[in-house]
C-alpha cells in the first residue's frame, strides 16, 4: 500500500516514523532512542498483544492459516506463522489485511494519548511502515538499513535459521533502495553499536 497523502492533525504531536527491513537493527535503534528520552508508539508490540493468549483474533488466525499456527496450550506459534505467510505472497497478503488496521487503530489511539499529554515528539516504530500507508501519520521518516550480508548473518545467528529463509523474507519486503528514496533521514547499522550510536544522535540533532 503506498499512500503519500498526510493526515496528520493540525496543533498535534509530532510524529517521526521509524522503519527498516529485517536484520537492520531498527528495534537496536527504538531501544536507543527510547534510552533517550524519546516515546515510542510500537506497532510490533501492538501486534503481540492483539495475538496474546485469550485474543479472539487467534480463532481468525487459525481459520486463514490452519491449526497449527497454534500451539498445543492454544497461544501463537508465531514462527509457524511467519514460515507460511514469508513462503507465500497472498497468505501474506491476507495477513496483513486481518492485522493492519486494528493495528493502525491502536497506533492513532496511542498517539492522541501522548499528544494529550502534552508529548511534543513521538517515534512511530512499523517495520512495514511505507506498505501499511501509516507514513502518512509521519511529518518525517527514519530508515535504518545495513548491507544485506550483515542483515542475513544477524537473523540467522538471532532465529537459528537458514539464510535461505532469511532471502526470502528480505525479497518479500521492500526493497532498502525504495526505503532509503523515501526517507527523510538514513542511519547505517552496517558497523558495529558504537558507530550505530554516532549515526543515531546526529539524526536526533536533526529533529
């Protein structure tokens, strides 16, 4: 979904996206970022708790993608989950329209509790961020990328799977060229914490 058209209320907070592909490092850089001081709205958070133990949304699950996305105490096996849907292009495609706007609902509602609050800033952490359309929210986006070498070696090293699998879930994102031509602001995480730090707090200075 590409929606490039704002909608972001007059005399609101202000809200900056945060988004990169998988292996990038981008929950390393919301974590730092929070450290900082800075609210975070998390929309990976969001998910899980709409898919905790006890969510009506699981029955929906187990409907679309078969019962043994569930495990035996009747809670998500997200990995099961997500080795069908990256394998498969409209099972993802299904999952996405089950899941995206109950989450975008939760998000603005988040947002409009932080702004009554009297919060200036907040990060609005999506890692599908440009596909949801929920850039739209944003007045401006931070991208974090890596070399794709680097993003592989980490995911297999963090998930104990294969990098063929990890290619695959990279193929069916976005691609970092059309991330980075829409960002307002890149952080490289190709180089360690240190360097990854450095990148991070010149951006903030940009905010």
């Amino acid at each position: 979904m590409e929606n490039s058209e704002k909608v972001i209320p007059a005399g609101k907070c202000r809200v900056i996206g945060l988004t990169g592909g998988i292996g990038t490092g981008k929950s390393t850089v919301s974590r730092y970022l929070s450290e900082k001081g800075c609210k975070i709205v998390d929309a990976d958070k969001i998910a899980h708790e709409l898919t905790a133990e006890g969510s009506p949304l699981l029955p929906v699950l187990a409907e679309n993608f078969g019962q043994d996305v569930l495990c035996n105490d009747g809670t998500l096996d997200r990995k099961k989950l997500a080795s069908i849907v990256f394998s498969d292009k409209e099972k993802k495609k299904r999952l996405d329209e089950i899941m995206h706007g109950r989450i975008r609902m939760i998000v603005e509602q988040k947002i409009e509790a932080y702004a009554g609050e009297g919060e200036k800033t907040v990060i609005l952490d999506v890692p599908l961020l440009f596909e949801t359309g929920m850039d739209n929210l944003c007045e401006s986006v931070i991208v974090v990328d890596a070399d794709e070498e680097v993003r592989i070696g980490r995911v297999v090293e963090r998930d104990n799977t294969s990098a063929e699998l990890v290619k695959a879930r990279i193929r069916n994102q976005m691609s970092s060229e059309e991330k980075r031509r829409r960002a307002d602001f890149v952080i490289d995480n190709s180089y360690g914490l240190s360097q990854l730090y450095e990148n991070i707090d010149a951006v903030i200075k940009l905010f």
